[in-house]
C-alpha cells in the first residue's frame, strides 16, 4: 500500500495538476505533428512497436474505450458520491460516460463511411489494378485486395479523447479527503493510480501512432475529431445546467470558465 501512496502522490503532482488540463490539448497536437514529420522526413527503423500486432495495440489500444469505460465507472461512483454525497447527481455525473460511448460509436462510424466513400479495390498495396467489382473494403478484403481510401486515424482520435476525459474526472482528486484506515481510500487509491498508468499508456501510444501509422492528414483529422469531442463536452455543453454536468470542485464552473476564456 506504501508504493501505491507513492505513485499516487505522484500523480497529483502531475496529471490531476490544472496546468496540466489546460497545455495537455497543445502538447498532444504539437507531438502529433513532431511525430508525423519525422515519419516522413526521417523514417524511424521498424521496430515492435511498428507491428500492428504489438500487444499494446491488441490488447489495449483496440479496445481503449472498454478500458477507459471500465476504470472511470467506479471512479467516478466512489469519488463524486464521496464529495456530492447525493446518489441523483452521480448518476448524472455517470452519464458522461454513456456520451463518451456515443462519440466513441458515432466517430468510428463516420471514419468507416469516410474510408467507404472515398476508397476503390486494388491487386496490390501498390494501388496497381482496380477491381470495380467489389464496392466494399470487406469484399475487398475478402477476396484478397486491397482497399485504399481516406483512412482518418481512429487511434488518434480515440486516444486524445480519452486521454483528456481521464484527466478531466482525475481532477476530483485535488478535493477529495478520505480516511487512510478505510476501504474507500484504498479503492479511490488503487483506481487512481490505474488511470494514470492508462493515461500513459494511452499517451505512449499516441505518440507510436504519430511516428509509425498514417499519414500526416489523416492524424491531424483524427486529433482533431478527438480534440472536438473533449472540448464540446467538458469545454461548453458541461459548463451548462442542463448537461451531465463537470467533476465537482471548489467553484469549478467559474475556474473552467475562465480557463477556457483565456
């Protein structure tokens, strides 16, 4: 429990930090693009994390929104109860998650139409012999083609909108008091250090997508969609009454507000 206190006191010196909410945005744009120009100025040698099958990738990335879904659903529970201590607000508060569920769906689903509409079949990945006979990537595929199109990244998409939802709802932690010797510090304890461990995680292979994946197009859109979901939620539909509503703290309608004036 002693190394647990430990990382979790590092981790309010770092994620739940407001400077870190308010330069994170700028910081996952600015290494998107470092990364997307040295992918095509300065290739870097293929490596294991270069192999779609990595089990970052796999494992985590595939699946980054179960993840996060998972681990900020009794996060939020425990902490928002323990400040708010009104079952009704934190089930609304708990909504947040089923519209991070409806732009994760909703994104996925307008790349897949984009990639659809704007793709042909080919023999080759050298875009060599179109085969007009099969109009969707699936047949395409199944029949051993290859299917070329507008590719929006959905790992950048998907990993900068939960990168930043995570520390959006970690910031509770600057408010939350709770007794050592009961079982609710240990549980806030143990799932905050989780989420920072996947917040680096999530990070760590954003920054793998920028340098190996995609061209340069593609994960600017990406970034951005993820950038516009964030902000559309906790940067103006939250600031009002009639929403899920922020991560409740010390006046934290005015302190957001001003944030994102300036």
């Amino acid at each position: 429990m002693e190394h647990l206190e430990r990382c979790a006191w590092a981790l309010r010196g770092t994620l739940v930090r407001a400077a870190v909410r308010r330069y994170l945005p700028w910081a996952l744009v600015a290494s998107m693009l470092a990364g997307s120009l040295l992918k095509e100025l300065s290739p870097l040698p293929e490596s294991y994390l270069s192999n779609k099958r990595n089990v970052f990738n796999v494992y985590f990335v595939k699946m980054a929104w179960a993840w996060t879904f998972c681990l900020l659903l009794p996060f939020i529970t425990l902490t928002n109860y323990q400040l708010m201590g009104k079952a009704g607000l934190v089930l609304r508060r708990l909504s947040t998650l089923l519209v991070g569920t409806a732009i994760w769906y909703v994104g996925t689903a307008v790349f897949a139409n984009i990639e659809h509409y704007t793709g042909s079949c080919y023999q080759s990945p050298a875009l060599e012999g179109v085969r007009k006979e099969h109009q969707s990537k699936q047949q395409c595929h199944g029949e051993g083609g290859f299917w070329h199109g507008f590719d929006i990244s959905g790992h950048s998409f998907l990993l900068t909108f939960c990168v930043l939802m995570i520390v959006e709802e970690m910031a509770v932690l600057h408010e939350l008091r709770t007794d050592r010797s009961h079982w609710l510090h240990a549980a806030i304890t143990t799932l905050g250090v989780a989420l920072g461990l996947l917040t680096f995680i999530w990070v760590w292979m954003f920054l793998c997508t920028a340098v190996y994946f995609h061209n340069l197009s593609q994960k600017v859109f990406g970034t951005l969609f993820g950038l516009l979901g964030w902000y559309g939620t906790y940067g103006c539909w939250y600031l009002k009454s009639f929403s899920p509503g922020l991560p409740p703290q010390s006046s934290s309608l005015n302190l957001k507000q001003d944030g994102y004036k300036k």
